[in-house]
C-alpha cells in the first residue's frame, strides 16, 4: 500500500484543524482504509498502524 499526500476530508466534516496546522495531518481511519490495520514503512522496517475499539491508537513494530 502507498500513499502520499494530505487529507483534508476531516474539515469538510466538521472536525477541527490540528493544533500544528503548518504541518501535514493525516485521517488515521482513512489510512487503516476500513480494516482497522495499517503497515507504516520506515527505511526497511514495518510497523503497524491498529485502531483499538475504544479508538485508541497502537503503533507496533
């Protein structure tokens, strides 16, 4: 999976802007696509991207 670039759809529906606004913001459901996991690649290493069911975030190598 690639993906590139900002998304925006967040502030279509109402929620607020990041508190960092210079800096690029991404829709975490977005990335995990409906699934619920994402694999996040840094250099040559995965990590995975999960959404708890209390909507918590977990990044796991």
């Amino acid at each position: 999976m690639s993906y590139h670039g900002q998304i925006t759809e967040s502030a279509e529906k109402g929620h607020s802007q990041p508190p960092h606004s210079g800096q690029p913001a991404y829709d975490a459901r977005r990335l995990v696509n409906g699934e619920g996991t994402a694999m996040i690649l840094l250099d040559d290493k995965a990590y995975q991207l999960r959404i708890t069911r209390a909507g918590k975030l977990i990044l796991t190598k």
